[in-house]
C-alpha cells in the first residue's frame, strides 16, 4: 500500500471517530475527539491513554505540556512530530481527565487496531501504564519502562508519560534516557 493510500484510510478512520457513531458518552461529551495524526509510513508510533483538555480543545494529540516535552524528546533523537504517528487508545477526552474504562477502551481499542495495521510501524511506543497495559497486561511500568518487548511479533516500548516527567523532576533524566535508546532499538528490529 502506497502512503496516499495509507493516508485516505487513516482520514477515513478519522471521518469515523470525528462524526462520533460509537455508543459511548465521552464521545457526545468531548469537545473534540482526537483521532491522531502523523506520517503514514512513520516506523514509530507514540501510543497514549486518552486526550486530555489541550488535546480537547484542538483535536490534535500531545499538543499540551507533556506534547512539548514529546516535541523536545523526538528533536533529541533527531526526529520532528511529522517523521512518527501519535495517537491514544481512547479517542474522546474522559471528563475531568480521569482514566478511561474498559467499556472506553475496548469500544475505541478497534480504531487503534486499524490505524496499526494500515501504517505498520517498526515499534509501538507506548507513553504510560495504561496504554501499555492494554497491549502487555499484568507488566509495571516501573520495571519494564526503557526495555524492548515483543508480542506476537510486533516490538513494543514501554515508557513513562511524559507527564511523569513534568509533575516529578526525578523522573526527567530516567524519560530522556529512555527515549534516548529508541534509535539503537530501532536498528535491531
């Protein structure tokens, strides 16, 4: 599949989420929903848990304060937002940023499963717990964050949110470290 076609079945993907047919609340609630966005042909894909307010307003992801430490983590291994694929699990804002619920997940985890499947990255970069949760359940985070998975043939990154990083100044250099090695792993898979 060329990347124009890559590109048409991911906006029409979008079209799905944006005209809101799914059964959920949080789909009439949301100001936006937020289907994600990239490159089509992107080897990485930055995988979330929900938008939060900024992502809400926009309808674009990670464009608040934890997407302008992604911005500063990618330019760091040379790589800008248009070069990788971002998105979420849940595409519509829970209220009051709580965490989304299996019935959220398992009504959008489709939508995700169909965005993978048409880019086909090199590795799922999951950005926080309950992201990766869904994809390696029964993991921490805490002591599989940095560290190459794979499942079923497909690579997997587990790290900290980047928000991890910006409401616990400890937790910065272990983040950027992290990250750090995504080039290195992307050579060996």
């Amino acid at each position: 599949m060329d990347t124009k076609e890559k590109q048409a079945k991911l906006d029409s993907i979008a079209e799905e989420i944006i005209s809101r047919k799914c059964s959920l609340e949080i789909a009439r609630t949301c100001l936006n929903p937020v289907p994600g966005n990239g490159n089509p042909d992107a080897e990485l894909m930055f995988i979330g848990e929900a938008p939060g307010a900024q992502e809400d307003k926009a309808g674009q992801p990670f464009i608040g304060a934890s997407g302008k430490f992604l911005d500063e983590m990618l330019v760091s291994i040379d790589l800008r937002r248009e070069d990788v694929f971002v998105t979420n699990i849940v595409k519509f804002r829970p209220p009051d940023n709580r965490d989304p619920n299996a019935e959220e997940i398992d009504i959008c985890l489709p939508y995700l499963n169909r965005q993978i499947e048409i880019i086909k990255p090199k590795l799922l970069v999951f950005l926080g717990r309950h992201s990766m949760n869904v994809f390696l359940p029964g993991l921490k985070i805490s002591e599989v964050h940095g560290r190459l998975q794979n499942k079923s043939g497909v690579a997997m990154l587990p790290l900290y949110h980047p928000a991890a990083a910006l409401y616990n100044g400890s937790m910065r250099s272990i983040v950027k470290e992290d990250f750090s090695r995504i080039p290195e792993i992307l050579k060996t898979i």
